[in-house]
C-alpha cells in the first residue's frame, strides 16, 4: 500500500486488515497457515497432498453452507450429524447394493429429500412453536441417530457403485466433489448476493424487527433456511458415502463441530448480526481441513483436531462476548 501524503510504499496496518471483507481475511489466515505447514511439514503442500485434501475440504464445506445459513438467522443447528449419519444410511443401504441407474437416483432423491424433511420439521418446532433452536436440533439429532441404528442395525455398507465412480472421480485433474460444492455455492452466493430472496435473507438476519414492518414474512425464511440447512447437510452425506465407499455408522458425527468450527474461522460472527460471508465460510471449511493434515503429519492423534475445532469455536463465541463486555465496563 502507499502512503497518500508521501507515495511512499507502507505495510498494511491491523486496521487496514481489520476493514478487509470476511472472505480476504479468512483466505489471509489459511495462506498463513499453509505457510507455516510448508516449513513445519512440507509433505502437506507437495500436489499429491492437496489433491487428497480437496474432495475431504469439500465435503466438509458443503453442511458448513448449510451451517452458516442458520447461524445467520441467529440459530444454531446441533443436528447435522444426526441429518448426515441417517442419509449416509439412506443412500447405501437402502438401495442393497444395485446397480440398476433408476434404483440408484431414486434412493439418493430420497437421501436428499430425507435430509431437507427433517431440516422442515426443526424449522416448523423452531419458528411455530417457539423452542430454541439448541433444544430443537439436540432432539432432531437424537432422534436421527435412532433411526440411524434402527434402520443400519449398526452395520456399514457400501455405496451404490455407480456414486462410488462419480466422487471418486476427477474433470480436468479436479476432483468431482469440488465441482459439485463449486455449483452449489455458486448458486448460494448468487441467491444471497443478486436476487430478492437473497436480500430480504440478509435484511430478516441483519435487523428482523425492521424486516417485519417492511413485510417481509419471517416465519417463511426461518423455516426455509432450516429446510435449505437439511437439504445441504444430506448432500454432503451423499458426497461422503461416495468417497468413503463404506461411511461409518456415525459418519456425521465429526461435522458436528467442524461445519461451526468452518462458520467462526471464516469470520462469521455467531448470532446473525452481520451479512456474513458464505465464500469466508468455505475458506474456513479449507482451512480446517488442512489443519487436520498438519496435526496428522505433525505426528499427533485425531484428538488434537477435535481440540482445535473446540477451541475455535469456543474463541468464536467467546471472545465477542468479552469484547463486548468490556466495552461497556
């Protein structure tokens, strides 16, 4: 940068930083991070270590979408395991095996479907009858995680051949998963950003009590954007099965954490206060991803990245609230 007074070039300061758009500043933070993996681990950075991390980064920013629609509607949705662990079981075991292309679209419509039913009906009990959102996805999740046993008998299965050979995939040396979370958040972004819907979205998030005198229908939104959170979290169990092959029981468990922990590195304050950055949300979604294969080839267990994601949300939640605090001290 220059400065106006002398031409002269200047680093850029922490204000300068700080007045960055959410994404430029989560896309700083992942640079830097990869920075420090190239000299603590430069395995993680040859091609062949990204490439295995795109289609993991992928599935996990796409319920991390979903994840970030409802904190900005001043939720929080604790069922995105429950969502992702039933529909993984939807679209491998159901089908039994067959290869027949019908058979296949049908039980994953039907995974898709599954997953955009439950999100409805946590929206309807969040919105109609007025339980906080906590309540109503820690039971959602419950219930899921029943119906998950009931209907696996805890065993895994493997995917429909024909999903294993598409997110196996690659289209121009780039994974299929990638591909799929590009048009979908592309068409999120473009919704949110260009469209009428997309606006009146932001405003309800931003400011309901205004958005209601100007007649914006805030029942319609909130049980939209928990239907589009389920509908998310169950393409991002389907984009699971298919890479994994034969996804665990509890597959879903692990983005619990992960798709709020994505939402907080990605700026995203939680409570709905501001605009939000669903691009800052998929950068972050990378970020953890690489974390993951830092702390692995660093040589520590899967707890310290259970870790990680418990202390960024932590910090995610927290730090506001003592910012706050001490601004009116």
């Amino acid at each position: 940068m220059t400065d106006g007074g002398t031409g002269r070039l200047r680093l850029p300061s922490l204000g300068d930083l700080a007045d960055l758009p959410l994404a430029a500043k989560s896309f700083i933070a992942t640079v830097v991070l990869v920075v420090i993996g190239a000299i603590l681990a430069p395995s993680t950075v040859n091609s062949a270590a990204i490439l295995s991390t795109l289609p993991y980064f992928a599935i996990l920013a796409m319920p991390s979408i979903g994840q970030h629609l409802v904190i900005q509607q001043r939720g929080l949705d604790l069922s995105v395991a429950g969502i992702m662990s039933f529909t993984a079981v939807v679209v491998t075991k159901l089908p039994d095996g067959s290869t027949h292309f019908g058979t296949v679209m049908f039980w994953l419509a039907a995974a898709l479907a599954v997953g955009a039913l439950c999100g409805a009906i946590t929206g309807a009990i969040v919105t109609y009858l007025f339980v906080p959102p906590l309540v109503a996805t820690i039971g959602m999740n419950a219930i899921l995680y029943g119906l998950t046993y009931w209907v696996s008998t805890g065993a895994s299965v493997q995917a429909p051949p024909m999903l294993v050979q598409f997110f196996e995939g690659v289209i121009l040396y780039v994974p299929n998963t990638i591909w799929v979370l590009a048009i979908v958040g592309a068409v999120v972004v473009f919704v949110l950003a260009r469209t009428v819907i997309g606006r009146r979205f932001i405003a309800v998030s931003v400011n309901p009590a205004a958005a209601h005198a100007v007649g914006i229908p805030l029942k319609t939104y909130s049980l939209l954007t928990y239907t589009i959170a389920g509908f998310l979290y169950a393409v991002g169990a389907v984009m699971l099965s298919g890479y994994l092959v034969s996804p665990t029981v509890l597959c879903g468990l692990p983005y619990l954490l992960g798709t709020i922990a994505a939402v907080v590195v990605g700026g995203n304050p939680i409570g709905g206060i501001t605009k939000g950055s669903v691009v800052a949300t998929i950068i972050g979604a990378f970020f953890l991803t690489y974390l993951a294969q830092l702390v692995t080839a660093l040589g520590f267990g899967g707890s310290a990245e259970d870790l990680a994601d418990a202390i960024i949300v932590i910090s995610g939640v927290g730090l506001p609230e003592v910012a706050r605090r001490l601004r009116h001290a």
